[in-house]
C-alpha cells in the first residue's frame, strides 16, 4: 500500500499537489521497493515442463517436491503438463517463445523425455530464455545436435540428472537377493528366471535404468533375463505384456519393472494367474510413491529404490543461486548424481514421516549456495532428508 500522505495544514491538502520532500523520500523509497521485489521475483521466475501426466501420481509429486521448493525460496514456478504427448513439450516451449518479453520467464526447466532436447534449446535460446534440463539430460547420440551446455546454445544452463543407471541396478540385485532367500523361485534348472518390463526405448533415465538391470542379471551366474519389453511406464500395458510374458515362460518368478506403475500392473497379472506377489513370484519397482510404499511394507514389493522425483526441487535450487550470481558452474554444467536409495521396511515409517508428509517442512533453503556462503558441494541425496 502507497504510504498515507500527512496534511499539509493548508485547505486543499498539499499546495499545488508537490509533495514535501520527506514524504517524496518516503514516497520514492516504497516504489523502488516495490520494483527491486517485481524485479527479484522476475529474475527467479520458472516454468517447468512436465513430461507427465496431470493425474499421474509421479509426476504430480515431482511438481509438488518443485512448489515446495519455489516456496521455500522465494521463486515463482508454474507447471505445464504435456500429458506423456511426445511432442506436447516443443509446443510449450514454442508457446512460451512467442510471448511478449515482459511475459516470458527467466527460465524454463524441461526434461528431454523421447529426444526433444535439440528442437527445445533450438526455440528457447532464439528467444533468449535460459533453459536447465532435469531428470533426463543429453545423450551421446544427440551431441551432434546440442553440443554441450552453453557452447552452441549459450542460453542452456547446464543439466541435473539422478544416477538412473545406480536404479537399475540396485533394485536388480535386491531382487534376486529376495528371491535367492524365498527358496521358492528357482525353476528347475536351479536358476532364477527373469522377465524386464522397461520404461522405453529413448529416455535416458530409462536407457540408464535397463542397464543398471541388465549388468546385474549379468554378474549373476544364476540369473537369466528371458525377456526385455517396453510398458511405456503406464499400468495398463505392463498388465498386458506380463500376461503374455507369463503364458511365454512359465518358469519365470521374478519380474523387473522400470517404474512402480509397471510393477503394480505385472502384479496383477500374476494375481489373475492365481498367484501372491512376494510369496511366489517376486517383483521390483523404481518410485517412493506412497502405493509402493505400501506394497514393500506388506511384501508384495521385494526390492524399491527412490528419491529421485526431488530432481526438480533440487534444480530449482541451483536456479535459485544461479539467479543470485553463485553459478552451479563450479560442480560441473551437466551434473549426474547419486539420488537414488534402496529402501526397505525399516525406513518406511521414517520416509512417510519425512517425506510423504507434506513436504513444507523441508528447508530448502539450508542446500542453497547463495544462502550459505560455507557450503561448497551440494548435498542432493534422500539420505540427507532421512536423517
């Protein structure tokens, strides 16, 4: 609010509307005020394009984790969701271009989910907008196209991925782990047989978790991969492809899954076959949504790995000190880092308590480099939360 004016002592209020110089001070303070906050709250300003689906429980908790952290922080975000429609991202970014200048924001987060990095820092960086890549970064196959961050497209920031490959295989190894210990899922040639259900075939956290996989089925002398399929991370389809991958091989008792979604859906087609998840047949999952939680409390899941949907937050973070002249620069442009924790039963009280709980709490602000001059890495794992 304007600050009130005194009265002059005069009829009429101040003579011929000049303010006293006081109050002109006054006055003048209060607008450079308000311009320095409108220019501050500009400079942190940050849409996010999500790959996912508004209702997918994955995605909306990575952009809840994100507004949690805006908050914490001070930082404007806005979430446009594209829906799992492939090229719905470039058609962001194009819209987000074409806007008036005094509309656009600072920066623009976008994940390169099916390969649109190339035509995304091809629209931003002609309209000068800073862009940051999270989850999903670039890779070898698309260097041609990019380069590397802030070379060819001086506007792209630089890249936050989670370990996805550490994903795969850890899940994978505490599978057969469970496996091993039920004694109940060796076919009779005493090995253990295995179906895949991966996410797709082009995204690199995918690419990366299959391969975290398939190194761990091949370090395990008794492990045999029967299959690899691609459920496109969606329920529906993983139920599908399992029934036939269980008609196809019929020894096989434990199931890989990509992401939790996939997980739940080759569960139930087990469960149609007559069968009891994490009793006879045994299933892993990547994603601490509070379903998977529940289902490795009550042993239907026998190997989860988490964390890694605080991607964004952590982004923002390093955006936040970026906007404020600490440049993320100095740990490297395109950093991959270990997110990923293996949770078991132990730490679920302890996650739900910490995590799953509204994330409010969380204090964002204590991994900003801006804000504590001392820090010098940052400390972007779930165990630092779970303490």
């Amino acid at each position: 609010m304007i600050p009130a004016a005194p009265s002059s002592g005069r009829p009429g209020g101040l003579h011929r509307g000049v303010l006293p110089w006081a109050l002109r001070m006054t006055y003048m303070a209060w607008v450079m005020g308000v311009l320095a906050q409108s220019a501050a709250a500009a400079a942190q300003s940050v849409v996010f394009i999500n790959p996912g689906r508004s209702d997918e429980s994955y995605w909306t908790t990575v952009s809840e984790a994100m507004q949690d952290a805006a908050s914490s922080l001070g930082m404007q975000l806005q979430v446009r969701y594209a829906q799992r429609d492939h090229l719905r991202p470039i058609e962001i970014a194009r819209q987000i271009a074409a806007l008036p200048k005094a509309q656009r924001p600072r920066y623009v987060m976008f994940t390169n989910d099916y390969s649109v990095a190339p035509e995304i820092l091809r629209t931003l960086e002609a309209a000068g907008i800073d862009s940051f890549m999270a989850f999903s970064g670039v890779p070898e196959t698309l260097r041609g196209q990019t380069g590397v961050a802030r070379e060819r497209y001086r506007h792209w920031l630089g890249s936050l991925e989670p370990g996805a490959e550490e994903a795969g295989y850890l899940t994978a190894k505490s599978l057969f782990a469970a496996a091993r210990a039920s004694g109940q899922a060796r076919a009779a040639d005493g090995r253990l047989h295995m179906v895949a259900i991966a996410g797709d075939r082009s995204t690199p956290s995918s690419v990366e978790r299959n391969a975290g996989m398939r190194r761990a089925a091949a370090e395990a002398s008794d492990v045999v991969l029967q299959q690899e399929v691609f459920g496109e991370w969606r329920r529906e389809r993983a139920e599908q492809q399992a029934a036939v991958l269980f008609q196809r091989y019929p020894e096989v008792r434990l199931v890989w899954a990509g992401n939790d979604e996939m997980a739940f859906g080759a569960m139930q087609a087990w469960r149609a076959r007559g069968g009891s998840p994490g009793r006879d047949a045994f299933f892993s999952a990547i994603n601490s949504s509070a379903a998977a939680m529940t289902a490795l409390r009550t042993g239907e899941l026998s190997a989860l790995a988490g964390g890694h949907f605080l991607t964004g937050a952590w982004a923002l973070v390093m955006l936040y000190d970026h906007a404020h002249g600490a440049d993320f620069a100095s740990e490297g442009l395109e950093q991959v880092r270990p997110m990923f924790t293996l949770l078991d039963k132990s730490q679920i009280d302890r996650y739900e308590h910490r995590i799953s709980a509204p994330l409010a709490p969380l204090d964002f602000r204590s991994y900003s480099k801006h804000l504590n001059p001392r820090l010098r890495r940052y400390g972007f794992e779930l165990k630092h939360l779970l303490r």
